[in-house]
C-alpha cells in the first residue's frame, strides 16, 4: 500500500479490537506551504537534556523568519534518542500510570515533561521527534502521516483515530503529544524501532499480586493501553528518512532554506546552555516528577474490589488525610499526616512488614 496518499483506515485484516473505528477521510502528502526548516539532531542521550532542550527550543521558536521584505514560515524538527526511562504526561498521576516500585529497582528515573498525553517508556530503540510550527498550522495527524510516509519503503504505517501510528496489524508503534501556545505549536512522538518491549511491560502494566488491591482516584489524564510493536528499522535509518521526507515536503529545495545542527550538552551556547541546565534541575527534582500530581486519594485493598483498609488523600506531595481502621495506621495517624508522600517516610512511622512492603511497591 503506498503511503503517498495515507488513509486513516483499518482493514479487517488489521482491526484489533483495542482501536476504534477509523474514518476515511484521506490525507494528500503534497505541501501546504513552504517553510525555512530548522533540524536539531540529539547525540546526547540524557531524558533530561533532551527533554530540556526541546522544552527551551519550544520557547525560542518564531513561527516565521522576514527575508527581503517577506515574511516566511518557520518549522522545527527535532529528532532524540534517549537512555531508559518513563515519561508521563504534564497532568498524570504516576501512582496510576507506573509500577514506581520497578522504576527503582531497574534504575530508572521517571520524567513529567512539560506537555499533556500519556505514560511513554523511551530506550536506546525508540527515537523522538518533535515537530513546532505556527499555531494557525496545527495538525493533529500531518506530522504523523509525514513520519508514515518518511517510512512507506520500510514499513506499512497508517493512522488511527487516537492519531496513533500503528503497523498492518494494527499495533502502536508511535503515539503523540501536543501543546498549544499563543502563535505557535508543537507535536512530539516516540517512534519504537527496536526498543525492549518487555521492559516497557514491566515498568508501565504490573502484574504484581499487589496490583489489584490498590486504586487511584483523583483528576488526571489516564493513558490508553494499547498492543505495541517495533518497527524494526535503525535509528539512523528513521532520522536519515525523516530529515529527507520533511526537506521535500516542507521546503522549495533551496539551501537557505534547510539547516540542519547537531548538538549535545557541550556544544550549546552559553545562553543556551544556562536556560537548559536550569530546566535539567527542575525536571530532576521530586517535587516537579511527584510533588505536581494534582490532588489525589490512593486506596489500599487487602482483597481485590474490597474497601480500602487504608487511604491517603495527597497534595502537593503532602499527605493532608488518612482514612484507615487499622490500629497500625490509627496510633500513627499523627506522625503520618504531613508527611512527604514518600514510602520510606511512611514506613518509618508503621511497624508492620506487610504494610510496609505494601508502601513500598506502590509509592
């Protein structure tokens, strides 16, 4: 199937019973419009970084360059690979969306970026891009379909309704984010190539006996479950075939038109470097990752669709409420109020094992 007209449809041979049906409006790959295209390629592999940068880039964005008494649209492409870890959504609870548990036992940091969507797992087989362009252009799916087209020699790729990428059988292989500002936007996307998909399993969908007895009510954006899959082509195969697809279709083929920059921690600019590093430090901290979460109550079960044997009510990362009958929890009800909402602060107020492996797969 070419891709040069991408169709946002699904075959019985691919429908998979996790995605909705599909319309059948169809996509043209020809231009809307010429732009000066501005690629960023990341070797560096810090989450932190790139994360950074491409939040700092966001802010730098015009969505339009004046050359000889014209005005001409601007378009960034930014194009990461990251070392393992989980990226959740501006507005997501990571109690709900991560085995936190797991994180730290493989090592691995959790990220709150800076814009909604849900829980992602990035690795060294799972390359990023991030697309900003001027608002008035804004596309949920444009940028989506270029990546399928980017791909049409290597893989069968098309759309579904959630503007995930998915393969012939249906499989994500690609989901996205947005965010919107005054005059400009930005899509970014993972794009799993070759990343450890059993990882990501474990970090993400627990299978723990403790997985079912415990529940999280509050605000949030929840993410969709949905069968993955790799790709199976290169990172550099992607990037090489991503650059060239967006230079014939966003640009007139002249140079001026095209840059391309590769960077990493040491080759930004002093500017640069210092609006960077500082977003790097607030990304680090556990009140931006955890102490953001908007208000919530995290029950625990001590049998599956039981009441809650115990339930805290957090803000801010603070523990402003326990509900619970057990003495343990009772007699220790003052020293818990207040507290970080850290598993070993909780623990160190209990005395009970249980309850205290309880805490500390869950928190």
């Amino acid at each position: 199937m070419s891709l040069l007209h991408c169709k946002r449809t699904l075959s019985a041979a691919n429908f998979s019973p996790f995605l909705s049906r599909v319309s059948s409006r169809h996509f043209s790959s020809q231009k809307k419009n010429n732009y000066d295209l501005n690629v960023f390629v990341s070797n560096s592999h810090s989450p932190y970084f790139n994360l950074s940068f491409e939040d700092y880039l966001f802010k730098k964005y015009q969505s339009y360059t004046s050359s000889d008494n014209s005005q001409i649209y601007s378009k960034y492409l930014l194009l990461y690979t990251n070392s393992p870890c989980v990226v959740i959504g501006r507005n997501q609870n990571p109690y709900r969306e991560t085995v936190v548990s797991a994180l730290r036992a493989h090592s691995i940091p959790l990220i709150r970026r800076k814009s909604g969507g849900g829980a992602v797992f990035h690795d060294l087989g799972n390359v990023n891009y991030c697309v900003m362009m001027p608002n008035s252009h804004f596309d949920r799916d444009e940028h989506a379909l270029a990546i399928c087209e980017a791909l049409q020699n290597q893989a069968q790729l098309s759309i579904n309704e959630r503007h995930d990428i998915i393969n012939a059988d249906g499989k994500k292989v690609s989901g996205s984010a947005y965010k919107l500002q005054r005059g400009k936007a930005y899509h970014h996307g993972t794009m799993l190539l070759n990343s450890e998909l059993h990882v990501l399993s474990e970090l993400l969908h627990s299978k723990s006996a403790f997985s079912n007895l415990q529940t999280v009510d509050g605000p949030g954006v929840q993410s969709v479950k949905s069968p993955v899959a790799n790709v199976g082509v290169t990172n550099d195969e992607f990037i090489s075939s991503a650059i060239k697809l967006f230079r014939e279709k966003y640009t007139d083929g002249k140079e001026q038109s095209f840059k391309l920059r590769y960077l990493n921690e040491s080759t930004l600019l002093p500017d640069e470097a210092a609006e960077v590093n500082s977003r790097m430090d607030e990304l680090k901290t556990w009140k931006w990752t955890f102490g953001s979460t908007p208000k919530f109550i995290h029950k625990f079960l001590l049998q599956e669709n039981g009441p809650p044997a115990v339930a805290f009510t957090v803000k801010e990362g603070e523990i402003l409420e326990i509900d619970s009958e057990i003495d343990e929890f009772v007699n220790a009800r003052e020293k818990i109020l207040g507290c970080t909402y850290k598993w070993e602060d909780i623990a160190s107020c209990i005395k009970s094992q249980y309850w205290k492996d309880r805490l500390a797969y869950s928190i």
